[in-house]
C-alpha cells in the first residue's frame, strides 16, 4: 500500500482505476491506455463491505487495470476521521484481493465538484455522482503522477 503523492509503477503499462467508496454507491473510473486522462465508468449500488471488494476486483479483471486508486476522505483542514479510516480498512481488504498496486488520493471535494459539474450541466435530477467524483479523483492523481511522455 503506498500514499498519496507517491509516482507509482508509471512504468507497468494498462490503465489505473480509481474508486470512490462511499456508504451506499461505489463509483468507479478509468484512464486512457496512455493514462491522460479519466473517465467516468459506473456508480453502483453497494449494500456492505463484501459486494464492494467482489465490484472492484470484478472491474480491475475485467478492465486489465494496472493499478488502483482509491480516494482518501479527510476532513477539510486534512485531518482523519472516523470515515476515512473506515475506508483505509475496506482498501486493504481490496488490496489483499485485487493483486495490483493500490494508492491513496485526497478526495476533498470531489464531490462537490462533482456535483457542480452535473448542475452546470443540467443533468437530470437524481443523476449519481459517484463515478464523476471517481473521475475527479483519478484525474487529480493522473496530472500529478503520470507524465505525457513517460515510461508506459
């Protein structure tokens, strides 16, 4: 398990997944092949702990990914909370089954842009967000770790 902020295997080519897990939906994005951008995939309905570990691992092998990340909810001014470390303990259940690297990524606000995004765009009312933030949250870690250019 490695942190935020860490460049990670940018060398193991495939695409990186990221997941946004939150007490009922699971969102889930995807990059390029070239890892430029992200991409909104799904928002599933999760009931417990068990269907989100048996979704992701599904989509990791069904996708060919080389690598997750999972958002990281801190509180605003960055410190840990009882949610954040609910879902450190999921990732490294997940982690211990999907048989790829696996990173954190801040996801403060991820939702929130998210949901302006869907606004801005007038999407139907009861539209998910999960897979956008999901998006936010890849895209945030592709700008930072991931170099046009770079060793795929």
């Amino acid at each position: 398990m490695h942190k935020s902020g860490l460049s990670l295997d940018n060398h193991i080519p495939g695409r990186i997944m990221a997941i946004d897990i939150g007490d009922k939906w699971l969102g889930v994005a995807l990059s390029d092949p070239l890892r430029i951008t992200a991409t909104p995939w799904s928002s599933i309905r999760c009931e417990n702990e068990e269907e989100i570990i048996s979704t992701v691992c599904e989509f990791a092998k069904t996708n060919k990914i080389a690598m997750l990340v999972a958002g990281l909810p801190r509180s605003m001014d960055g410190s840990s909370g009882q949610q954040e470390k609910k879902v450190r303990q999921m990732v490294e259940n997940i982690a211990g089954k999907v048989g790829v690297p696996v990173v954190y990524q801040d996801e403060r606000l991820s939702t929130s842009q998210a949901r302006d995004i869907l606004e801005s765009k007038k999407a139907k009312p009861g539209t998910r967000d999960d897979a956008l933030a999901a998006a936010i949250i890849l895209q945030e870690y592709l700008n930072a770790n991931c170099k046009p250019g770079g060793p795929y």
